[in-house]
C-alpha cells in the first residue's frame, strides 16, 4: 500500500506539472530564445531518447502555436549539425514501475528551458496583462532594503537596535550598547539614557548631554573631545500583511524596511487586489495610502516610510479596472481612481505606438443592464471619465498612403516619391533626376488607380511630354509611371562558346565581337584543342526552305589570329562558336603490375595494341617465386567512375602548389603569383567539372537503371553496382604463345596481379568446418571436403564450384546420378552452396492432399467397374 500511494502521489504531481506546462508553453516566443537555449533543449531531448520530430510533436501537442513550432524547426535546423539521438530505453520490469514514471515527468518537463526562459513562466495570461502584477514576481528583481548605508538620522530608535558611540579628540572610548525593552542603554559611569521612541539626531543630543559627565572636554565653546553614533544591528519588526495578497500573513522584517519590501515578501496584490489604494495603519488609525502607480509610471515611493513593530499592511479589493487593447506601448489591465481621465490611462498604458490611430478610441461599457459602445475623440481625451469594465480599443493607421507616386524603370533615380498639388509627369521625371540613356523614348505607361480600385492603362508619349512637344498629364495619388529600357523590349543577347576551351559558356554580346575576342574570354585554347576548323553555328531568320542553321569555318591558330573567307567577319548575336578535340591528342593511360615480378609498379600504354605479354617484358619477366597460374587481371568496367579531365588537372596543380618554395624559408614574389594563378585555376576546374556532373551520361542512366530494378517491387532482387571486374588469365599460355588468342589487349587502370607460388586450398560454405588445407598433387574434391569435416545436411553438393587462383570458375557436372566434380589446384577456393529452404506442408495442405488422392482412387475404381 505504501509503494502504491507513492506511485500515486508521482503521478498527480506528474498530471500537475503536465498541465502547467500546457498552459505556459503557448505563450512562448521562438525569436526571443538564445542559441543556448536552443541547444539546451536539444540535449534535454536527445537525453531523453526523443528526436527532432518527436519533440517537435510534443510542442504542438502541448499548445505551442503552429507558426511557433515551424520557427523552433528552423532554429534547430541551424543549430543542429546532425546525428541521430540515442534510442530511448524502455523499462519493462514490475520493479521499474517508480523509475517510470520519474522518467516520464522528466520527459514532460523537457520544455522547461523554454517556459523558465520568461522570467514570467508561472504567470496565468491575465496575470501578465494586470499592470504592476509582474513587479513583485519578477525573479531578477527584489526590494530588500539595503543595510550598507549610512547611518539616517531621523530613523527612530527602538528596542533591539546595536548602538555603537565613538568618542575621540582628547579622550578616546568606544561604546557597544544595545537598546533595552524599556528603550534605553546603559553607558558605564554614566547610567541608563532613555534613547527608544527617539530619532537619531534626538538621541545624540541626550547622550552627549550624558557624557559631558565624565568627558568635560565635549561641552562648551570650544570643545576639544568630540562624539559619533553609528547603528550596529538592528532590529526587526513584525508586520501583518492582510487583504488581497497573494501570502498575506505576519512577515518579521529589518527595521529599515519599507511597505514595498513588505509587500514583495507577500508576493504583491493577487488578481483582485488594488494597486493604488494599499493602506498602512499603525496604532489603529490609517498612516498613508500607496499607490504602486506613482513607482512605475514616475519610479517615486509616494510615502518613503519605516515600517514598524505590529505596523498593519491592508491590501483592499481594486475599485475599478478597465482594459487597453490595440497599438500602444503597454496593452493589458489597468486601476484607475475616480477623476482620472482617458488621457491618464492611456499615459499609463505607454502612450500611442507608431500603428495606433490616435483621433478616437472606441469604448465597450457596461451600462447595467446591457454593453454600450461609445466614440472618444482625441479633444475629449482629458474629459472622459473610466468607469469599471470598461475596455478601450486604439486603431490602427490606415495601410496606405494620401500622397505617393511612383515611377520604374529606366530613370536615373526610380522610386517613391511624395504628391504636391499640380504635378505632372515632367516634374515627376524630373524628381527622378532624369531619363537614362537607354530609355525607349517612344512610349511609357501611367498606371493608375481608380476610385473604385481597378486598374487603368494611361499610355503617355514619354519623348514628347518631356520636350513639350505634348501636354502634360496630371498626377494622381497612386499613379505609377513605367518607362522601360530599350533592353526590356528584345530578347537578352548573348553568343555561345564550347569545346576545348578553358571557360566554355556563354558570354554577353558585343558589337564588333570576334571569335578571337571570344576564345580570349573563355580563357584561351585547352593543349587538346585544334586550331583548326572552328565552327560557328549561326541561327536562320526569315528561312523557309527547312534550313535549321548556316554553318561558319574559321581557322584560329593559338596566337588568336584568324585566318578564311569570312576571317574579319563579327560575330552576331546568339552564334555558337564550337572548338574541336585534336585528333593527335592523347593523355596518358597507366596500367600497373604488382607481385611477383621483376620490376613492378605503374606503367603507360605506350600503343594502342599493346599486350599483357608486352607489359611482361617492359616488367622485367617473372621471378623465380612466380605462380603464372594464379595470376589474374583487374579491370575497370563501364560502371568505374574515370576522373575527368578538370578533376586530373586540378589534382596535378594541388601537387604543384604544394611543392613550390618548398625548400625555401618565404616565397618570393614570383612565388605568390604563381599561388594565386594557380588557385584560380583549382578554382575553375572544380567548378567546370561540377557542372558536367550535373548531365546523366549513359552509363551512369544504365547503372542507376539497374539498381531502380533491383529496388523495384518485381525486380530482380537487390542488386549490387561493382565497378571492377576480375578476369581470369591463363598467363603460362600467354608467356608461352605472345599475340595469341589468351594474350588480351591492355587497357587504363588495369592491375596484373601475380602471386607467389600458393600451396593451399580453403573450403567454404556448407562444410562441418570450413577451413584451409595444403594442397596435395594426388587430392580431389572430395577428399578436400573430408578435410573439412565433410558435407552438412543443408549443403547442395551438386551446386558446389570452384574458384581457382586466377579467377576462373568450374562447378560440379552431373552425369545421369552420380556428381562430376572440378579438379583441385594450388590457392583454389572449394565453395558448397546451401539448398534453398522449403516450408512444410500445413495441416489444410495434407487434407486437401489426402482428399484429392481419395477422389483419385473413387475414380478409378469407378472406371475399373
């Protein structure tokens, strides 16, 4: 029963804390949380097992608005770099049962960041919108009285207060006295003072009266020993705090206190409680009224008090209360006193925002018996009384305009610009600062607004009207004047350049452009271009006999002079200048030898027929450690990704960079600007290579092709893209018989494997225990599988192949019952398949069975009848 009651306790304070939550979470604003905060949360949610959309679902679940939660998605988005949150834990245990629901307030609680974000968080909506609510729930402010200031004179002294009295001068003593409950200190030879009752300045003059005593030299015209008094600790009072309060009671405060502190200690009046009217009675008879208005608005105590012992604090029910709402500083709920004015309220509301219509308020007031609305114009601000109720709305400026015009397009200065009376298109242009060069002169549009908001079309004879030559047409409010360019009015004019050029593209055109102009601004030639037979692809105008473009030919060598009929000929308009690939033009392809050979690494292709049998020799031969049987070839198939040409050049300029200057303390000059160009360039072939990557090639259609049908529903199954391909060899075949049919032509990225002469076979699959065996000349197959423990019961012996050193595969053979299978050599993999599963036959399956062959043997005894 205890553990129950436990459990039960947890989960209403869960409940609690769950429903607090829903209630403040609605009011939280995304934009005004820090970057920490953000990432605060996210470590509270991924602690807790919950990813980003989890969470997020969570906000909307708990009242979080929507458009709130799209900008928290955001924020997170920025911050978040990635990674997935750890999985959440679940407890299953009957033992677990507290631990769970521990987790499951904390999970509740994983907004806590963004609701204690407010300062305000535990605030009710109406709470917040009470004027001088939030001044005593504020965390970051408090009103304890400072003890660290000098000594007041006019504090009244009381039972319980430290007196420290200092003499000086001839003499020199210090007195530590302490106020009795009958109001007065002792002083040593001196006797009891009454001080209690009096004020600092009072009890001074009594007790240096007193000591004149014993210190003649303190009395007199001219006095040589002198007196100070200082409060040490001082005592408490005992306030009782009643009324509207949010903890009222009797609170014990330092003597320096004042109401203000008194009320914070309380936490200030609660929903009902009056603001301006809080009474302070001592002896039983009303001492002042405060008024928390006159703190806020004017930052004044109205009635800079000490409280005292059994000093009585009554907050009473607020008298009337209306509500502000609309553009002004400060929206919410408002106590007004009899005889303030619309003009008051709307001073403690902030005054008008830059939104607010500020000619009229309009009043709903409650009359008694039914709602009344009622129109405050602003010369009656000062003479409309506020009654209880009452709730004032401010409007907002009209979203438009009384004087604007507006002109676009081609002027010196286009804009908005302010309506005087009288003004024309010309002054308008003129406000402008002008025409610009490019303006089409011969037409311009006015468009204006009518009364009833529908568009008209003023066409104006822009030429004319700015040299008089026509008459001038009058502006009005929202008139907006087009003058277009002469360039918005015909299609962008560009030529084109591809090929083996260093920037292909497309260029702006210019008069008087050439195509050496062209190649110039593409970069110059590529050391694979021709010079020769550049084309230019020209468009056909006004060509009705099918012809789809007039084809140029041009000669350009690399000093950019140009050379044919039509060599002086500019270029027009939209032409596509075409460089061509040289055909003699060749990179180098590398093939590479590894193992067992004299000389291996990398080597180039030096012809286009060149064999394995070649590389062999460039290679040095074979060692004496060779194995030719196991040798095997790599190669690249149409799946291998071959770096471009821009990826191999960028590539090469990195390793010139980083081997400039190497051995030097600084760069020279040179140095530098050869870094420079040289980034420039890595820039541009990065660049050139990230656009041609864009474009789906063939190969790459037919690779992405296959895996949509392996991932596809009928496909065949998942599909793996391998981008090499071992090819087996016969290399003592290819040694033995050079150009022969087994003596493959080479081609780039090929890798000739050759091993070390292998003395072992490995067995794999469904064997009792796969494992390697040294290979004996004498051994078949299955005596290698004995080695292994022989066949599982799951295994498919007529399935089994084998994979020899170089590659090539041979499976098992059947002829009639018995398995043919492959001879064993030297580094031979042994790989037994496993037979495919098959699902028993159910109960339903045998009836059915056990019916159809009862059916069957009917039958036949029917036809044997």
């Amino acid at each position: 029963m205890k553990k129950l009651l436990v459990v039960l306790i947890l989960f209403t304070s869960h409940l609690v804390v769950q429903a607090q939550s829903l209630s403040d979470i609605q009011n939280i604003k995304v934009d005004n949380l820090s970057d920490a905060q953000i990432e605060q949360l996210i470590k509270r949610a991924e602690a807790q097992g919950l990813n980003e959309q989890q969470m997020l679902s969570m906000a909307a679940e708990r009242g979080m608005p929507a458009g709130e939660v799209a900008k928290l998605r955001q924020r997170i988005a920025s911050l978040k770099s990635g990674g997935g949150s750890a999985q959440r834990q679940q407890a299953t245990s009957g033992a677990n049962q507290l631990r769970q629901i521990q987790g499951m307030r904390s999970q509740d609680d994983i907004f806590d960041s963004l609701r204690k974000s407010d300062p305000y968080y535990d605030l009710t909506p109406k709470q917040k919108k009470i004027f001088g609510y939030t001044l005593f729930h504020n965390r970051n402010l408090n009103f304890n009285p400072s003890l660290n200031v000098p000594t007041p004179q006019g504090y009244t002294i009381g039972a319980g207060d430290q007196l420290l009295i200092d003499v000086y001068g001839a003499s020199q003593q210090t007195y530590d006295v302490t106020v009795n409950p009958d109001g007065k200190i002792f002083i040593p030879n001196v006797g009891p003072i009454q001080v209690g009752g009096s004020t600092i300045a009072a009890a001074t003059g009594r007790i240096r009266s007193a000591l004149t005593r014993i210190y003649s030299g303190i009395g007199g015209s001219n006095p040589n020993t002198f007196m100070d008094i200082r409060l040490g600790n001082i005592r408490t009072v005992s306030i009782s705090m009643v009324g509207e309060l949010n903890r009222p009671g009797t609170y014990t405060l330092p003597s320096f206190a004042s109401p203000f502190n008194a009320l914070f200690a309380a936490g200030g009046p609660n929903e009902n409680g009056s603001f301006r009217h809080i009474q302070v009675y001592r002896d039983s008879k009303l001492l002042t009224e405060i008024d928390v208005y006159e703190f806020l608005v004017k930052g004044e105590f109205t009635s800079p008090i000490n409280l005292r012992d059994n000093d009585v604090i009554i907050v009473p029910p607020l008298r009337s209360r209306v509500e502000v709402q609309g553009p002004v500083r400060r929206e919410g709920l408002f106590e007004v006193k009899a005889g303030e004015t619309v003009e008051q309220l709307i001073h403690f509301a902030g005054g008008f925002s830059s939104q607010a219509y500020r000619e009229r308020l309009t009043v709903t007031r409650k009359t008694g018996a039914e709602m009344r609305v009622e129109d405050v114009d602003a010369g009656n601000f000062q003479a409309f009384y506020p009654q209880d109720g009452d709730i004032y709305r401010v409007g907002e400026i009209l979203n438009r305009f009384e004087n604007r015009v507006q002109v676009t397009g081609a002027l010196m200065r286009p804009g908005v610009f302010a309506l005087t009376p009288g003004m024309g298109i010309r002054d308008l242009v003129a406000k402008a600062d002008g025409l610009r060069e490019d303006a089409f002169l011969n037409r311009a549009t006015l468009y204006r607004t009518k009364g009833d908001f529908s568009l008209e079309i003023v066409p104006v004879d822009i030429k004319a009207v700015i040299n008089g030559e026509a008459e001038d047409i009058a502006l009005r409010r929202e008139d907006v004047l087009n003058v277009p360019s002469i360039y918005d009015l015909r299609e962008e004019y560009y030529v084109k350049i591809s090929g083996e050029v260093n920037k292909p593209g497309a260029f702006a055109f210019g008069e008087n452009m050439t195509v050496a102009d062209l190649v110039l601004k593409a970069g110059g030639f590529k050391e694979s271009a021709t010079a020769s037979k550049i084309e230019i692809a020209r468009r056909v105008k006004n060509d009705l006999s099918g012809k789809l473009a007039e084809i140029i030919i041009l000669d350009v060598d690399r000093d950019l002079k140009v050379s044919g009929t039509r060599a002086l000929e500019p270029l027009q308009p939209f032409d596509h200048v075409m460089i061509r690939r040289s055909p003699g033009f060749q990179r180098e392809q590398l093939v590479r030898v590894e193992g067992e050979a004299l000389y291996p690494g990398e080597f180039a292709i030096a012809h286009a027929n060149e064999r394995i049998s070649d590389l062999i020799k460039r290679a040095g031969g074979l060692n004496p450690y060779a194995y030719p049987k196991g040798a095997t070839l790599i190669r690249r198939n149409e799946f291998y990704k071959v770096p471009s040409e821009d990826e191999i050049k960028a590539e090469n300029l990195i390793k010139v960079k980083s081997n400039i200057s190497r051995d030097s303390l600084d760069r020279t000059e040179s140095d530098k600007i050869l870094f420079e160009r040289i980034d420039q360039k890595i820039l541009e072939s990065r660049e050139e290579d990230r656009k041609k990557k864009q474009s789906l090639g063939a190969e790459d259609f037919r690779q992405q092709s296959l895996v949509e049908l392996g991932e596809s529903t009928d496909g065949i199954g998942k599909i793996e893209i391998k981008d090499t391909e071992l090819i087996g060899i016969n290399l003592e075949s290819i040694l033995s018989n050079p150009y022969g049919p087994s003596d493959l032509i080479l081609r780039e990225g090929d890798v000739l494997s050759i091993p070390r002469e292998l003395q072992t076979v490995r067995m794999r699959g469904e064997v009792l225990y796969p494992t390697s065996a040294r290979y004996r000349p004498n051994s078949g197959f299955k005596q290698y599988i004995s080695r292994a423990g022989g066949f599982t019961e799951k295994s498919r012996r007529g399935r089994s192949y084998v994979i020899y050193a170089n590659g090539d595969v041979k499976r098992t053979r059947k002829i009639l019952f018995a398995n043919i299978y492959p001879s064993i050599e030297p580094g031979a993999e042994i790989i037994v398949p496993t037979k495919p599963e098959r699902e028993p036959m159910s109960v339903q399956g045998w009836v059915g069975l056990a019916s159809s062959l009862a059916t069957l043997a009917i039958l036949i005894d029917r036809l044997s009848n």
